[in-house]
C-alpha cells in the first residue's frame, strides 16, 4: 500500500528514481535519498540500504535544483550549474577513474561550466551547458554516448571516465532536452527534430530496423511533428509533440508494459505508431 513519507515537513518538487533507490529534491534545495545502497547510491557514506529517506549531508552546502538516477549511481545539479555525482562508478562517474563514491563529489572537469540539463541511462550521463554544449561520462559500447565509434580502439574509448563532448553533430539547430533510454540517448532540438543514438535492438531508435546507431540520426517517422519531450525506457520510448498527440517508438516485451502497448497501437512495429490519447 503507498506510505506517505515525512521529508520534515518541506514540500517535495522533484523525485527521480534508479534501481530500487530514490532521490528526492525539497523547495529548499535539500537531497534526501532511500531504497538500494549497494554501490553508495544513497550519497551517504556507507552501503546499507534505507527503508526511510535520509537527507544527504554531504550536500548540505549546497542548494539542490535537480537531480537524476541511472541503475546504480546518482546525478545531481546546483543552483550554481555544478555537476555532483557518485554510486556506481565502474563506467566513469565524471572524476577520471572507475572507482564507486559512497559520497558526493563535484565533477571538476566541468568547472567553469554551467551545467543547465542533466539525463541519466542506465549507466551513462548526459549534461547540457547553458552555452548548448553537450557532454556526456559513463558506459559507451553500444553508441549511447553519440561519439561515433563502438568502442573498437578499447576500454578508453567505450567508457568515458571523464565528461567529453560530442562534437560529431549534424544538426543545425540548438538542442531543447536530452532523454536517456537503458544502452540508447533521445535528443530534442528547438526545431521540433528528435534523433537517437545508442542500442538498437527491438527497434528502440525509431528508424525502421535494429541497427545501432553510432551517431546522433534523426527519426525520419517523426519529421513535420514537432516534439517537445520524451521519455526513454529499456526497449521502448515515448514522444510527445506540440498538441499532446503520444508517439510509441517501439515496445517493451514483457510484462504488463507489452500488453498496453499492443493494446493501444494494434501491433508492434519499429518505426513509431501513434498512440492514440482519450
């Protein structure tokens, strides 16, 4: 049954949720955190997994605006546009090393820039400037990071340890919101475009196949729509374009997820059905 849960008493204005573990910001600018703990995801200090939300004190000098979860490390953003992270750090967590955080910790290869947008996948990070520059730290085999390689020149390249930008764009227009999928990155821009880069599999890209895509490519099935958010799942997406029509980009196999889908669009497919809206 849903609990309600006591953050002393401060209204919540935004929740993110990672692998069995939670991040919780307050209109304060607190992070508290509970659930899984096993990689120090919780910011705490230890490993021990929390039933109840605990406020992360190493952040208490700062003022929290956001923050996001990948399976096993955790994200945040400050009123100042610094980039925090730690959990899980075997793919890079942004400091140079593939070592887990069980604290907090500023990601100093960033100084100097001010960090507006932040996405998390399932062990990769995407951030977004103010100046529109896009960088990105964490697991890269499978393309998700958009950089244009597979890894093949080594552990170096598939795994980004530090953040480093993508400079292989080809687009023009400036990026609105960047939305991570579990191997797969979605990107928005302002002229209403949405391209993907990552793990193909299912047809969770968008393009008509199951090819990786190495570099960003814009979804040919959604051109003329234009789209103003998406959310990113482990084998499906969902896009949203101005008029709050849904677009379904594939479909999740399992479970009740697949059901839905089938439901909605008639049959599964890998380029994106409309998903008809009450």
């Amino acid at each position: 049954m849903p609990e309600q849960m006591d953050f002393e008493g401060k209204k919540v204005v935004e929740v993110a949720a990672g692998y069995c573990f939670y991040l919780v910001v307050t209109e304060d600018g607190a992070l508290y955190s509970f659930g899984f703990n096993d990689k120090g995801q919780l910011g705490l200090g230890h490993r021990y997994s929390q039933e109840k939300p605990h406020r992360i004190q190493a952040l208490a000098d700062h003022h929290i605006v956001t923050a996001v979860a990948g399976q096993q490390h955790s994200v945040a953003l400050t009123d100042k546009g610094l980039v925090i992270s730690w959990g899980g750090g075997v793919f890079g967590l942004g400091h140079g090393d593939g070592s887990d955080l069980l604290e907090p910790k500023i990601v100093q290869a960033l100084a100097g820039k001010k960090v507006e947008q932040m996405a998390c996948g399932t062990y990769h990070t995407f951030l977004v400037t103010d100046g529109g520059e896009i960088y990105s730290f964490g697991h890269g085999e499978y393309g998700q990071q958009g950089t244009g390689d597979l890894g093949e020149r080594g552990e170096q390249t598939r795994n980004a340890l530090l953040p480093r930008k993508l400079e292989r764009i080809l687009w023009n227009s400036r990026i609105r919101s960047i939305h991570c999928g579990h191997l797969h990155t979605l990107f928005i821009l302002e002229d209403g475009t949405i391209w993907t880069c990552g793990w193909g599999t299912a047809g969770v890209l968008g393009h008509g196949d199951q090819k990786y895509r190495l570099n960003p490519t814009q979804v040919k099935a959604l051109e003329g729509d234009a789209i103003i958010s998406a959310a990113g799942g482990w084998k499906h997406n969902l896009a949203i374009k101005a008029g709050s029509t849904t677009f379904a980009l594939d479909f999740e196999k399992r479970g009740d997820l697949f059901f839905l889908f089938l439901l909605l669009v008639g049959s599964p497919g890998f380029t994106p059905p409309l998903v008809l809206t009450p």
